[in-house]
C-alpha cells in the first residue's frame, strides 16, 4: 500500500442517528471535530424525519459529514443499518446523538483495538454533565437478573442475586463484561461483515446492543469497558425516535416487545414465558407492598395495566415470535 492510499484510509465510521435534536447534534459533531486524536474519521448522519433544520445545520456546520435522510422516522436500529453500509472504516462507533466523546477516548478506544485483537467490542464509562456515573459495563439480561433488577432484590456480591448491573464494580480499570451499551459502543468493521446483518431489525428500540454483543461474543470475541469518560444525557434522543408520551407508555411497550424478542430469538420460547410469569409475579409482589402500606388505589391500578400490556404484548408477538411494530 502505497502512502497516497494510506492516507485516505478510514480509521473509524462514526454512526449517528437523531431526529429533531439540532442542539445535541451540533454537540456531539462538535466533541468528535475537538477530538484530540490522530485519526481518519468520518460522521454518517442518518436523520430521522427532522423537521427542526438539523439537516441543514449539518451542511452548513459540518460539511464533510455523510447524510443519509430518511423522510419518515425509521426508529434507531433501522436507521443505523440504514447507515452501516456507508461505512469505510477499519472500525466502527455507534454513538447516540446525546453522547459526547471525551478529548482522549476515540484515540484511546482505536489503541485499544489496535493492541487486543481478542477484543471485538469496547465501551467507555458513561457520565452525566456532573460527573455522575451511569451503566456501562453489564451482564446479559435474564428473565431472572431482570427480575430482580425489578423489585430492588439485587445483591452483586451474591451469584444468584447479580442483576443486570454491577455499579459497584471498580471502574477505574478496564476489565471484561458481557456487553457495553450502544449509546458508545465500538467494534470492528470486519467483525460485522461476516455477521448475518448489524443490529437486529426486529427490534425497533432496547436490547439491540445486547443482542449485538451476544452475537459477536458467540463468534469468539471479547467485550471490554475502558475507564474513559464519555457523557451521556440519557432519554432526550429516545424520547424523540419512539414518541414517548408524558406516562412512558411508548417507552414500556418497546421495552416489553425487545425483551421478549431477545428472549426468543437468542434462547428459546421457555424464556419469555419464564420473563413474563416473573414479570407478573413482580407486578404481584408490588401490589402487596402498596397494599400493606396503604398506598394510593391509583398506583396498584398503574401496576395491574403493566401486566395487561406485558400480556397483550406476549400474545401479539407470538411468544417473542415476531414483532408488532
């Protein structure tokens, strides 16, 4: 390879996915542009339906972004697959339009790679704008870790009682974990090429970055967290891709279905109906609580309509068969 061809080599794709959040994507370019690194980036943008002019913004501010819209609101997994074949580089950042990277860590993350070539996907520690620190490295969710996520039950200490997250792990360290959330999540090109496709288009919304580690540790790849910081806002993104109402219904709908799916899809049928009997049994156990304190009738009711909708959405997809939106 001769050094005209080396230097239009493409070290990471950065994959963006936003609809009607001009100020967020102008941070986040703005944190990737600042980056200090040495490397050859490029941004693909897939703009979901925005009609706040971030479109316009992006060739104005940041011309030497890759734009891919789309007319209606694809959800985040269709849009980013919408965009992984516009990729060039040797690796690739799925990064949430509310997640910005810090000064060091797309340099740190591609050394990273570049030095463990066991490792297949790596996450940093995600922080909000005060410094507090949000999950980042978790375990594969069960019926039985969610179950207990759920209802307050979890004790990390204990094997039977580990939840989905372990916050009290020391994450001033890099160390292995089952899978990193997609809001930062790095893994090489070549990996997912040789994958059936990249994000699992059955699911609109959540579980699609467990899934997708899952499937790349199946193939003999490690997951890693990497103590850099990265912040994350959390919910403002999500709130736009899924229309979330003032009550979360959309939020807890998407939710139920990608667990489900999940479930079915990476395990067997006994799964889901092992994580709605559990959901049931928790929805049970928070009744009692209310009743035994003499809550509000109101928030008993709230919990019985989650047990219809994790119903109706049981029925609807089949067992986590097939998806409904």
């Amino acid at each position: 390879m001769d050094s005209s061809t080396h230097k239009t080599q493409v070290d990471i794709s950065i994959i963006v996915v936003a609809s009607s959040v001009k100020e967020l994507i102008d941070e986040c370019f703005t944190a990737v542009r600042n980056s200090n690194d040495r490397l050859n980036k490029e941004i693909i943008y897939v703009d979901n339906g925005s009609t706040d002019g971030t479109v316009q913004m992006v060739k104005e501010k940041f011309p030497e972004t890759v734009i891919i819209e789309s007319p209606t609101n694809l959800g985040f997994i269709r849009a980013n697959n919408l965009g992984y074949p516009k990729a060039n580089g040797k690796y690739v950042l799925m990064l949430n339009s509310d997640a910005f990277v810090g000064s060091d860590s797309l340099q740190e993350s591609y050394d990273f790679m570049e030095q463990h070539p066991e490792c297949g996907v790596l996450g940093c520690r995600l922080i909000d704008r005060e410094g507090t620190m949000q999950p980042s490295a978790r375990y594969f969710p069960t019926p039985w870790n969610l179950f207990l996520t759920n209802i307050g039950m979890v004790k990390n200490t204990i094997p039977f009682l580990k939840g989905v997250d372990n916050m009290e792990v020391d994450h001033s360290r890099i160390f292995e974990c089952d899978w990193v959330i997609g809001c930062d999540l790095f893994t090489r090109k070549e990996i997912v090429d040789e994958l059936d496709f990249f994000l699992r288009e059955d699911f609109f919304m959540y579980f699609d970055d467990a899934d997708l580690c899952l499937r790349i540790k199946r193939k003999g790849w490690k997951v890693f967290f990497y103590p850099n910081d990265v912040i994350h806002l959390g919910g403002i993104n999500s709130a736009k891709l899924t229309e979330v109402t003032e009550k979360g219904k959309f939020t807890e709908k998407y939710n139920l279905e990608s667990e489900y799916l999940y479930f079915r899809k990476n395990d067997n049928v006994f799964y889901v109906l092992a994580d709605f009997f559990l959901i049931v049994l928790a929805a049970f156990l928070r009744v009692i609580k209310k009743v035994f304190f003499f809550k509000k009738n109101i928030v008993i009711k709230k919990t019985l309509d989650r047990v219809a909708l994790a119903f109706n959405i049981l029925v609807k997809t089949r067992f986590g068969k097939v998806p409904i939106h």
